[in-house]
C-alpha cells in the first residue's frame, strides 16, 4: 500500500522526511522533483560534514558528523564496467545515472556508475551540499596505483573547485620526482596533511615552494634541507622523520636571532629519530633557560629573542608512541 505523501499535513510530512535516513532523502529527492522542494522547505540538517576519498578504484563520499563520529553509510562512484544488472536512474546534475544500493559489513553503500568520474563526482558534491547544506570537510587523496595523468587532473580539480576547504590529505607511495611534482603544484588554503612517501630520495632536489595560511603537516622530510625549511610558507608547520643534524638545526637558530623568522610563521615542529646533542644545537645562542617552567612531557625549554625584538621558544621533546623518536618545538612570538 503506498502513502498519499503530500495528502497529509505539513507538519506529518516535515515528521516523516525527518525521520529518514540520508540515502532515502537523497534518492527521493534526486528522483521527485516534488519532493526535492518540499525538503529544501521542510528539512534542515544540522552537524554533519562530508569526506570525500579519491582512490584508483573509486571515489567515495562518508557522512560524519561534526564531532567525527562516521556514519553507517557512503555514496561510491564506480566505473561502469562494474555496474550490475539490477540498477535504478537517479538524476546528479544533468546527467541520469545508473545507480544501486549495497550493504557491506553493516554500512549501507550507495554505488553510482560512470566513467567520468570527476564531472560526476562535482555534480554529485554539488548536489549533496544542495540538498543537506552540508559542507566539504576534507579531500583524502590516495596515490596509490594511480597514473601520473590521473593525479594531475586530481590535482588541478582540487585547485580550481576545492581550494579553500577546511582539509586536503594526500596519502600512499609514489616516485620522487611524482612526490616533488605534487608538493609543488598542489594548493589548499588552510590545512595540507601530506602524509605522502616517496619510493626513493633525490639529495640534489630543487626547492619547492610550499605555502597555505594555516597548517602543514609533511610525514617524510628527511629531504628537506635549511634553505627547504625556510621556502615553507605557513603558520604552523610539522615535520616528520628530519634528517637535519645538530649543526645545521644551530645554524637555523643563530639565522633566526639575526634575522627573526620566516614570514606567518607561529610554530614550527621537527621530529626525528635518536636523541638531539644540546650542546651543540644551543651553542653560541645566549637566551633564558626556562626548565623551572615547562610542562612535564618536555625535556628542555628554552627562549631567546630576535633582533627585532621577537620571542623563540625551543622545547626539546620525547615523542609520546615513540620513545626513540625526539623533536623541537619552535615557538615564535611573545
């Protein structure tokens, strides 16, 4: 027996279309045009974010909400070759898709057919800000397998539509020269998480100019060199698995005192393996010893000021995972 919808009271409507679950909103709205207004009128949707995930063998859009719980359910976009026999049409964009639900592991998939993937995939986003006025938290790219043509229309994609997101990930294994290329032509304004491995390393590599406004995480710097550390353009800066010895680290701070810091720059994190000689990295550098004051989970902490009057405070540190991993944090301003 079906139920004469829109029969019933606005408010019993505005109860059922809540009382749905994101895919039956989104399927019923891609396919009534009806319904698609009386849920933009009746329905709001509060705390919820999207992730979208490009990987070799599809792209895939998570619901979570604000505070990082996962939902039970994702959208897919496969290629066609996949598709099953027993599809439904559903209409993202202007384009009509064949369409089919799933359910792997307890998690209700929602698998969309085509072979153009990043139109799709566009329209798709579109419509699902449309609908649920949900945001796009955060891109996590997957570099795995994935053709060196194919990363860079990913790429310029994320440039030209998605630059100003809250978040991009770009994560998996690549060549060098692939890994440099990436660094230096991708662009986000606020978070870079790059967490990326190259197969191998090039110690005569060419600076590459690295930049957001806020935050940038690398998980594989033991390529990056001083003149590497000084083109990184950021306010906060992580760095993991740094080759820098003592020496050069001393050198990095007596160009700081004369010089002040790099422009926009807060906080700037080192991490690398085996312990750091003190002696050496402080040498020459007269500032205050601030061991009476500093929090338990650091060793050393350290302060002294630029020539231009500016504050930089050095901790020395013991990663908490990791007990033979050690690092310095910078921190800068008064």
């Amino acid at each position: 027996m079906s139920l004469p919808l829109f029969r019933l009271p606005m408010l019993v409507i505005k109860l059922i279309l809540e009382t749905m679950g994101f895919f039956d909103m989104f399927v019923l709205t891609r396919t009534s045009s009806k319904t698609k207004r009386f849920f933009e009128r009746l329905v709001t949707i509060r705390n919820h974010e999207l992730i979208l995930f490009m990987e070799s063998k599809d792209f895939a859009f998570d619901l979570q909400t604000k505070s990082g719980d996962i939902l039970g359910s994702e959208i897919v976009l496969v290629p066609e070759k996949y598709r099953p026999d027993d599809v439904f049409i559903l209409k993202i964009g202007s384009t009509d898709v064949a369409s089919a639900f799933s359910n792997k592991k307890g998690r209700i998939i929602l698998s969309i057919y085509s072979d153009t993937s990043m139109y799709t995939g566009t329209q798709l986003c579109n419509a699902l800000r449309e609908e649920f006025k949900m945001p796009l938290q955060q891109i996590v790219m997957r570099l795995d397998d994935v053709a060196v043509e194919t990363y860079d229309y990913w790429i310029t994609w994320n440039n030209t539509l998605f630059y100003d997101i809250p978040a991009l990930t770009v994560m998996g294994k690549c060549s060098f020269s692939a890994y440099v290329w990436i660094l230096k032509h991708v662009r986000t304004k606020h978070k870079l998480d790059f967490g990326l491995e190259p197969t191998e390393y090039d110690n005569n590599v060419e600076i590459v100019e690295i930049q957001t406004d806020e935050t940038i995480f690398i998980d594989h710097g033991r390529w990056i060199n001083v003149a590497q550390l000084n083109s990184i353009k950021a306010r906060d800066i992580t760095i993991s698995e740094v080759f820098l010895t003592d020496s050069e680290i001393n050198m990095f701070l007596k160009n700081w005192r004369d010089r002040g810091v790099a422009s926009g720059w807060k906080q700037l994190d080192i991490h690398f393996n085996g312990e750091a000689d003190l002696d050496i990295v402080l040498e020459g550098i007269d500032g205050t010893e601030e061991d009476l004051n500093r929090p338990a989970d650091i060793i050393h902490q350290f302060s002294f000021n630029s020539r231009n009057g500016e504050k930089c405070t050095v901790c020395y540190v013991r990663n908490d995972a990791d007990d033979s991993i050690f690092g310095f944090e910078f921190h800068f301003g008064n």
